[in-house]
C-alpha cells in the first residue's frame, strides 16, 4: 500500500470523525422533535362577509381571489404586525364614527390597506387615513389650505368617507360596490356595470388593482380579526394604545407653532404627532372657523 494512499484514508477517517464531533445529536428524538420552520396554506373560512353581505365563495375564481390576499397578509410580517399594533390605537377612534353614520364595522378595514392607519401620501397624491384627492377633499367637508390638510385629520376624514360610503351605497344598493367604487369612483364602477351587463362586484372584470381590492380589504379583515389563526401572537402591551390628549382650541392664526406647543407645556415634535393635519409652522385660520389642538395630557391631568 502506497503512502499516498495510506495518507487520503486517515483524512478521509479524520474528516467524519470531526463532523460526528461537532453535528447536534439527534439520535434520541424523532423528525417531529427536530426544530424547522412550517409554511401553511392560510385557513379559509368557509362562510365569508363583507358588512353583512354573504361573499359567493363558490363563484367562479373568488376562493382562489381570497386566497391570494390572505397569503400576502399571512405572510407579510412586518406589515400585518404593524396593522395590528396600529388598529389597537386607531379603531377605537373609526368604530364610533362609522357606527354614527350607519356604515358597517367592516369598512375600518378600507382604511387599513388603503393607507396601513398612516398618513401616507400617494405617487397620485392623495392623503392620510382614507386617501382622499386634493381637490376631492372639499367635496366632502375637507378644509385643505397652505396650512392645514384635514385628510390627515384622522377624525374628520373618516366623517368624509363615511358621506362617501353612504353616496355610493345609496347609488349602488351594495356594499361591495361601494367599496368597489372607494378605489375606483362611482361613474368607473357604473360603466363597467353597464358595459359588461351585470349587476355584482363578483362578476365584473377590472383593472388588476379594483379586482383585488374587495378581496384585501375581506383579507384584512380575517387576519386582523383572528391573529392567533394565521401565527400572529401578541400580547397586550405589544400594541400601541390611544394618546391621552387634551385640547386646546382657537378661532385664531398661530405664527408659530413651536412657540403655541411650548406655551401650551409640550413642544413642536408632540404638536406635530398629534396633529398631522397642521402641515406647516403655522397655522392660517379660516374666517369663521375653530381648531381643535391635540396636546398630550401631563401626568398631573
């Protein structure tokens, strides 16, 4: 035997034995004990609802519809976990207001994947909660100014798309349409009615953002109200609860809204927190008209 070969087999023998050496010892535990990570198909109910109205979820393609918003938020991480801390602030705030108006619970989640509750902006600039247009926003009792943009005013922007709703689903006689028609507009959703001769959000065939956009908006509602269901485990004080504010209002213009917040005991930083909707360093009122100013309440309160 050559000592070359000799030389490859005590490496070859060298090499296992330090493998065996260091590799985890399994031999006591079954596969099942063995640590891995499980990706699932997430649960699909088999009785869906938006606002009261029963989804055909035997209806050509819709299962598979849902289906495909219920894997993106399943797994979607970081985006679901930052709704359900976010809904836990923000759905006290809407859930009244919707309630007020005689819209259906469900439509909080319109705002949801219309903006992820954030004051977003989009490329086509609408804004805040509910992503109204500039030049929709007055239509439905919106004050935008150089100073003030009542989009981002949580509150009186959900007034707004509450008078929205109840336009569309008083035209429309369904909740589906009317949410149909938040994305796309009540004359886009009542051509293609007309144009493909029916009569069902279901049935129609839509540009690739209004077709998904019922299906993410019943999505975020599955998840959003089942968490544990589709892996989602917090606990109470992972979410993040509502402000303890108090209010200070005036009829008047501020020059300075840094100096306003330090004569009211906070600072630009917690103005500009509380009340997005104040856009700039000051504030240009509107003859006539009253402001409402979130400050946070001190201990002492």
């Amino acid at each position: 035997m050559s000592n070359a070969f000799l030389t490859t087999i005590l490496i070859s023998v060298s090499s296992v034995l330090f493998i065996a050496a260091i590799s985890p010892d399994f031999s006591s535990n079954s596969v099942n004990d063995v640590p891995q990570s499980v990706v699932v198909s997430p649960h699909i109910p088999l009785d869906v609802f938006l606002a009261g109205e029963k989804v055909p979820m035997e209806s050509f393609g819709v299962k598979e519809n849902l289906d495909r918003e219920l894997i993106i938020n399943t797994y979607r991480h970081s985006s679901t976990l930052l709704y359900l801390k976010r809904a836990s602030r923000w759905f006290p705030v809407i859930e009244p207001i919707l309630e007020e108006n005689g819209i259906p619970n469900d439509f909080k989640y319109l705002a949801v994947i219309e903006s992820g509750l954030t004051q977003a902006i989009s490329p086509a600039g609408a804004r805040g909660f509910w992503q109204f247009m500039k030049k929709t926003a007055p239509e439905y009792g919106l004050e935008v100014t150089s100073t003030v943009d009542e989009r981002c005013h949580v509150e009186k922007s959900t007034y707004a798309a509450c008078l929205y709703l109840q336009e569309s689903y008083e035209k429309f006689g369904s909740w589906s349409l009317a949410a149909a028609s938040y994305n796309m507009g009540m004359s886009g959703v009542e051509k293609r009615l007309e144009s493909q001769g029916v009569s069902h959000y279901w049935d129609l065939h839509l540009n690739s953002e209004t077709s998904r956009y019922v299906y993410r908006i019943l999505a975020a509602k599955q998840v959003l109200s089942n968490p544990e269901t589709y892996g989602f485990q917090l606990m109470e004080n992972d979410l993040y609860f509502s402000h303890e504010v108090r209010k200070v209002t005036t009829t008047e213009s501020i020059e300075s809204l840094s100096d306003f917040a330090l004569k009211n005991g906070s600072n630009f930083r917690e103005l500009k927190v509380l009340n997005p909707w104040l856009v700039k360093s000051s504030l240009d009122a509107s003859l006539g008209k009253s402001y409402t100013i979130f400050f946070p309440k001190t201990v002492t309160e």
